[in-house]
C-alpha cells in the first residue's frame, strides 16, 4: 500500500514535469510557425495539433492506471467475502463482538442525540440561532415582548425573530369528551421564519399578531391531526374549543415538525394575542410590559449572514435599548447562541453526563475491538500457507496488509448493520419510557441519519483499527521466513504475550464499566431513601383548571377559595394547599427581580436583575409537605390580592443575598406579570425543587390569593392513605363545579418515584444495560484466549500428562492462567477508577465513589465470569490424550 503511494506520488510528479515540458514544447512549436509566415492564432493551433497526441496518450495512461487501482479494490473485496464465507468460526464471533459494541455505541449516542444534539426539525436548521439576554443569575435569560418587537424593527441581521411559550388548555373537539391539552402560544412570524408552513391550510397572519383577543384561531399538530380527526384535509375551517372559547382551526402543522424545545412535543399552536384570553385574565400587561421576560425567542439567519455579525448586531441593540430604557434595561445585554450552544449553556450537567454515557459506550467498544483482534491475531498462524503461496504468486506485504485491512473493513460494515438494528431496538424501548406527566412530554430516541452516519464511522474506524495490528504484523513480518516455512504455529510463542496484553486491558476496561454501573445503580437506590425535605408519605395531589370552563381571574380565585375550604372540612385530613407545580416534577418557573440593598457583583455583565426559582402557592401548602418556617410567618387567608404584596423566600436564598442581616421586613421589586413590591414575611426550610441532586436553591414562594394563576396543584395531606380521600375531595370539587375536571391524581409517594427519580432510573438502566455488554464481551475475549492457548499447547499437555501430571494438575494451571489475567486486569482497572474519582464525585451525589462494598461486588462479579469463560478451556485441556497430543507432533 505504501508502495503504491509512494509511486503515485512519484507519477504525479512526472506527469506535472511531463506537462510543463509540453507547454515548453508547443510554445517553441508555436514560435517556428510564427516566423513561417503564419498568424498567431493558427501558429498556436499548429503546435496544438502537433503535440495532441501526446497529451491524449497521457490522459490514457492516466485512467488505466485509475481502472487498475479500482479493479484492485474490487477483487480484494471479492476474496475478502469468500474467505469470511469459508471461515465462519471466526468471522460468526468477530461480528457479533462488533455488532455488540457498536449497537451499545450508536443507543447511547441516540440518547445523547435527543437530549443535546439534535436540532429542532425545520429546512436549513444551522441558520436558526438562538436570541438570549444573559442576568446576573442566568446566562440564557428570557425576553420581554416590547424588547421582542423592538429587534424585530432594527435588526438586519435576521429574515425574522420566533417567539413560544408553553400553556395548558382544556381541549375539547365536540366529542364530549374534553382533555388537558399541550399549547405553544407563538407569535405571528412563527411558521413563516421557521419554514415550517402548515399545510393543509396556513400558518398565522401578521395581522394575528395585532390585536389582543381578537383573532381565535388555532393550528394543529400533526400527531393531533391523525388522532382527533383521522388526517382529513377537510378539517381546515372546522371549530373547537380551548377552555370553553370558541376556535378555527386554520392549518396543520408539517409531520417532521414536533417543536422548537427537548421533550415537549406541543398539541396546538394559537397566537400571542390569545395567550391571555386563553388564561381566563383581564388584562395583557405582559404583551406591553417591558420587564415581563417570560418568552424565549429564535431567529433565523439571513443568507451570508454570520453568526458573529449577528453577536455584533445584538450588543448594539442591546445597548440602545439599555439607553432608552434605563429603568428596565440597566445592563442590559443581548446575546447570540447556536441550538447546540444554548443547549450546552443552559444544561452543564448534560453534556458532563453525555460525556460520561459516551465514555463509557467507547470503552464497551474498545473492549469488541480487543476481542476481533484477538480472534484475527489467532488465525493468522494458520494462514500461513496462504500467504506463502501468494508471495510465491508475486504478491507484496503492502498488497497482504491491504487485503486483511479489507476484510477488518467488510466484516465492520456487517457489524455496523447488525449494531444499527440493536441501536433500533433500544432506541424504540428507550422512547417507550414516558415521563409521568400530565403533558405530553417524551424522550424521543430514534435512530435517524446523524445516528446511523455515527453507526457507521464508528464501525469503519473499529474495523481499521481492528485490523491495523495484523496488517502491521504482516507488513513487518519476512517474506523470506513465510516462503521458507510450513509450520502452522509460526512466531506464536512470541505474540502471546500481546494478546494475554489485550485480555488484560479488556478486563480493566470491564472493571471500569462495571464500577461506573454500579455507582449510577446505587446512587439511585440511596436517592429513594434521601429526605427530599418535604413531606412524601400520605399526601394526594390533583391538578384543577378553572379558566378551562371560562372563568375569569376573580372566579378562579373564589373556586380556589371554596374549594380548600370544603377539602379541610373532610375527615382525616390534615392539611391542604394549593401549588403552581409539584416539587420535583417536570415543570418549574423562575422570577426576575430586584432586592432593596443587594447589589450584584457586576452589574455591568448582564441585567442588574437577579433570576430566583419561584412557586405560587396558598396558605396550608407548606404545611401539607411539612415544611417548616424558620423564622418569621406563613401565609393566611388574609393576604389578599387587596393587601400589600408578600413572600417567603428559603432558607438558601436567605444566606445568599442577606449573609449579614435579617431578611423579615426586607423588600423585593416583582418583575413582569403579577410583578410590584413585596415585603418578605418568612423564611422557610430549604428542601428539594427540581431534582434531587442540586445544591441548595434559593426560591421565593408568592401567595396564589395575590396572582393570576389558572392552573394550580391541590396538595392534601391526610392521616391515613390518602386515596381513601379521593372521592370526597371529588364530590368538594363537584359541588363547587361540577364541570371543572381534576387532572393528574396521584399519591406524592407515586409522583417521587415516577418523576424525581425518573432521570436516575433513565441513567441507572443505561448504564446497567451497556455494563452488561462490555462483561459479556469481556468473558468472550477471555474465553477465546484460553481457548486458542490450550489448543497451541496441546503437545505441552501432552507431555506433562504423559511425566506424571493429574488432570486437576492441568485445571489448575488453566484456571490460574485465566484468574492471574483478571488479577492484573482488574489492578490496573482500580488504579483507573482511583484516577477519576474527581469525575465520579461530581456525578453521583447520595453515596461514596470510593464505597468497598461496591468494589467487592464488582471484583467478584468479575471473578465469577472469569471462572465461567475458564471453565470450558480448563475442562478441554483436562481431557487431552497424551497420547494423540504426543503423536500430532
């Protein structure tokens, strides 16, 4: 192979000097015409003619050359094949190595896919960025309609900007039968910016986008579309209602398109203008105020327009906006990021995790690839006559290395097919998995072309680098040596060594898998038991929507009002209260503001404002889930929406922005809906928000008798089991309204274990599931090596056995082979582990990375597999007759 670069390199050459000494020739040529009597141009074509030939034959020998290497290719291609066909005992085990290595390898990168790489599903995807103003406390912060809209006129960087906010509605078609439903309130330039228009129908008007209240008009996804109304195009113009007004369905949504954000697949897309309404609320002060950041925005990039000229343009809006807005936009700053920029910047933790998933399938891989080279390295003896006789026939050592190279190549393309299939399988069991929520959330893994391009470089790359050793081996090796000799077992006394090397690594590398499943299994199992500082036990949620039925704010209010008044009434409950989300759960808010006193420590990086996790809740929530005040009051039934404004922050947030003071009587500026001056009443113990694993989170809890929320959460504790209250917790709702349904009824027991701890459990069986590859490909490489040295040392057997050895002799000498392999393996596996205890403390939070327990388990899971793999070579070699072994030779 070499050889062959080296002359085409050399032959290139030649051809440049071979066309430079022609042009010279042509312009001499052209010069004898000329002083002929002839006129430049017919000089030129004269010369042309006359050296024609030449340059065709050039030409010729070019492309039989090029012919030559490709029939070359062709027929190592066909001899490749018909060698893997005639030895299936290896070529059977090298693709399964390989297809197991490689379908953990692509299942885990589809999982990294859904949740981090992949972008949103619209034409020319790289061209649609994200438009983020960064805060003290966020640096992916929301913006404001106005500020919106104010981009929107003066950038030149953009074709248009997107804006999206998530919002439950009741739906209901006509059918009867009315459901909680998922809607992403847009902005009119949402479809047309995103080239993703409906169809059938159309996407929204400008016009759409004017006016608050006016246009109620909707557009259905396409999964809606199929469920609901069965796919018929006649459905455009047709009516429903969300929370009992009154809509036209104007377009459907294209089939590849499921939203602009991870996981949440929206049902229905209404306008801005609706958004509002839709809530049951009398004003839309959040469409005009321009300290209400609460929308996200996209926008797509002009042709020839770069990412960085974009930054540019952005800072200086950003700058005349801070200008002529100094009380709402002091420091403020824009920002640009890519999908998978934003992705990176507002989940650290995932790409940490998708990094370790990542290293640990590479290793899993590395361990298929140990095994095909050990299985390749162990025919290589026996192909020594072959090769002989092809040396004899005239073939090189490049021509030798290349064709093993392309059988490694073949035999990785099969595994490759064969590893996509597995990577199917676990994608769809995988997207199987759905998160328990109300709202149609869903990790969506799928093997798609990023995924199967992934499968397929990793197999070739695995392929080279499987055959890469024996190729050198070959390339290396004397073709004097291989003419002149016929023994099977040739160098193979020498090359032991390497492949024992490789077994070892193979362990270490198990060991290494097998502890990092480990840590993720118990860390989960440790989590079930952590105190997630709320009460878990006897305690029933139900999610209730008034504005579902057309209520407005002030009603909503009185239902609430009622409502937790006949529910304390019931027998056997404790407590109960009202929450905007369930802690732990999937959906959670933040609340821009600003603290009397407190000034952040650059003001000048960001907006001045700080971004805390918030929740509205009534009076008798904290106490339903037993969180204590520490200090200072909780709410009541006094504290109206006509009574100045209050809060309770945490204990965190207490430590964090009052370190040196006492924060009760302190004041807090509200930004954006519902926003104004609070007073800070209590301090409240700080516990678990949105997943268990976070530091302490500073959070603000507003009281629900002061807001506007729709949609709210029942929490009611009880003495005994809390489903026993559920049907008279039903006939209090009823009684209030009957039509008003509950959603989403579970016991907080049920919701921990199905929600808080649904991440773990996600990464726990992950882990396990490639952990369990990486051992069984790890026994199967042990198991060939054993294997391959009894049969090389049959003789030696042969004549122990024949001096006076026992076959409890030759067991334990197999035995101790195999287990003096794990030992070393598995010392240099501990030394890894102790190597990256930094990485593992960061990953797992509930139990010690360095726990012996763990460890002991996993050392002995390995010496139990290592006595399985050795037990059928140490039987075999047990069983040898000495006298046949003394006669083979």
């Amino acid at each position: 192979m070499f050889e062959r670069l080296k002359w085409w390199l050399t032959r290139r050459s030649r051809e440049s000097t071979m066309n430079d000494e022609l042009e010279a020739h042509i312009a001499c040529e052209t010069e004898d015409q000329i002083a002929r009597g002839l006129d430049p141009t017919a000089a030129r074509e004269a010369a042309l003619r006359a050296f024609g030939n030449r340059r065709q034959v050039m030409e010729d020998a070019r492309q039989v050359w090029t012919w030559t290497l490709l029939e070359q290719f062709i027929q190592d291609c066909v001899y490749a094949l018909r060698a893997l066909r005639k030895n299936p005992a290896l070529t059977l085990p090298v693709l399964l190595s390989l297809a197991l290595g490689i379908g953990a390898t692509a299942a885990v990168f589809s999982l990294v896919d859904s949740f981090l790489v992949r972008p949103i599903s619209v034409p020319q995807t790289g061209r649609v960025v994200r438009i983020v103003a960064p805060t003290q406390s966020s640096p992916i912060g929301f913006l404001s309609y106005p500020e919106v809209d104010d981009i929107a006129k003066r950038t030149e960087s953009f074709e248009g900007l997107v804006t999206f906010r998530n919002t439950g509605v009741r739906l209901d078609t006509g059918n009867g039968q009315a459901r909680l439903a998922l809607a992403l309130s847009v902005n009119g330039a949402f479809f047309s910016t995103l080239h993703a228009e409906p169809s059938p129908g159309r996407g929204f008007l400008p016009s759409e986008d004017e006016v608050a209240g006016r246009d109620a008009v909707v557009v259905l996804s396409h999964g809606l579309w199929i469920r609901e109304y069965g796919g018929r195009p006649d459905i455009v113009g047709k009516r429903l209602w969300l929370n009992a007004r009154e809509f036209t369905i104007v377009g459907i949504a294209p089939k590849d398109f499921t939203g602009v954000e991870t996981f949440v697949q929206p049902e229905i897309y209404v306008p801005r203008m609706m958004a509002r309404a839709l809530a049951g609320g009398a004003t839309n002060s959040f469409l005009t105020d321009r300290s209400a950041r609460i929308t996200p925005a996209l926008a797509r990039l002009k042709p020839g327009v770069g990412i960085q000229q974009a930054r540019d343009e952005m800072a200086r809006i950003g700058s005349q906006l801070e200008q002529e807005h100094p009380e709402t936009n002091r420091g403020y700053k824009l920002g640009v990021l890519s999908q998978l920029d934003y992705k990176i910047t507002q989940s650290p933790d995932n790409v940490t995790m998708a990094a370790v998933f990542m290293g640990v399938a590479a290793l899993v891989l590395g361990i298929a690839c140990v095994n095909v080279i050990n299985l390749v390295l162990s025919t290589m003896p026996a192909r020594t006559g072959e090769m002989a006789l092809k040396v004899a026939l005239g073939a090189s050592r490049s021509r030798l290395a290349r064709q093993l190279l392309v059988e490694s190549v073949l035999v990785s393309i099969g595994g490759s097919i064969g590893g996509l299939a597995i990577a199917m399988v676990c994608a769809r069991l995988i997207s199987s998995i759905r998160i328990a929520s109300l709202l149609p959330l869903t990790l969506d893994t799928r093997v798609d072309y990023r995924v199967v391009m992934f499968g397929f470089a990793t197999g070739i790359a695995a392929g080279i680098l499987s055959g890469l050793i024996p190729a050198i081996r070959v390339w290396r090796g004397s073709v004097n040596l291989v003419l002149r000799t016929s023994d099977s077992r040739l160098g193979r006394s020498g090359r032991m060594w390497m492949r024992r090397g490789m077994v070892v690594a193979q362990m270490s590398l198990a060991l290494v898998v097998l502890v990092m499943s480990g840590l993720f299994i118990q860390d989960m199992r440790l989590s079930r038991r952590m105190d997630p500082g709320f009460r878990v036990t006897n305690v029933v949620t139900a999610g209730f929507d008034p504005a579902g039925n057309g209520r407005d704010v002030a009603q909503t209010r009185g239902f609430y009002n009622e409502l937790l008044e006949k529910v304390r009434a019931i027998p056997g409950v404790q407590a109960a209260g009202l929450s905007q989300h369930v802690p732990l759960g999937v959906s959670s808010s933040n609340a821009d503001l600003l603290i009397d006193g407190y000034q952040p420590p650059d003001p000048r990086g960001g907006d001045a404002s700080i971004q805390v996790s918030t929740a509205t809740v009534s009076e008798g929530y904290l106490e339903a889930l037993a969180i204590p005040i520490v200090r200072g009051r909780t709410f009541d039934v006094h504290d109206t929406n006509d009574s100045p404004k209050i809060a309770i922050i945490n204990e965190a947030m207490a430590e964090k922005y009052w370190p040196t003071s006492d924060p009760i009587g302190s004041r807090i500026r509200l930004q954006g809906t519902d926003g104004g001056i609070a007073e800070i009443v209590g301090i409240a113990r700080t516990s678990k928000y949105r997943e268990l694993s976070e530091k302490p989170l500073p959070f603000l809890y507003l009281p629900q008798r002061q807001g506007s929320r729709s949609f709210m959460i029942l929490f009611v504790a009880t003495e005994g089991d809390p489903i026993e209250s559920l049907p008279a917790i039903r006939r209090a709702a009823a009684e209030i309204d009957a039509d008003v349904p509950l959603y989403d009824v579970r016991t907080m027991s049920d919701h921990f274990q199905q929600q808080a701890l649904w991440g773990a459990r996600l990464v726990a069986n992950v882990m396990t599931a490639v952990a369990v590859v990486g051992l069984f490909l790890g026994a199967l490489g042990l198991y060939g090596i054993l294997a391959y040295s009894v049969s090389e040392r049959t003789h030696e057997i042969g004549i122990r056995m024949a001096i006076g050895a026992s076959k409890r002799d030759v067991l334990r000498m197999v035995l101790s082979q195999g287990i003096w392999l794990t030992a070393i393996g598995t010392a240099i596996g501990l030394t890894l582990m102790l190597a990256l205890n930094g990485v593992t403390k960061q990953l797992v939070t509930a139990m010690n990375p360095l726990d012996p327990s763990l460890y002991a388990i996993v050392i002995g899971v390995l010496i139990a597999v290592t006595l399985f793999a050795c037990y059928i070579p140490a039987r075999r070699a047990a069983t040898v007759d000495p006298n046949r072994a003394l006669r083979s030779e």
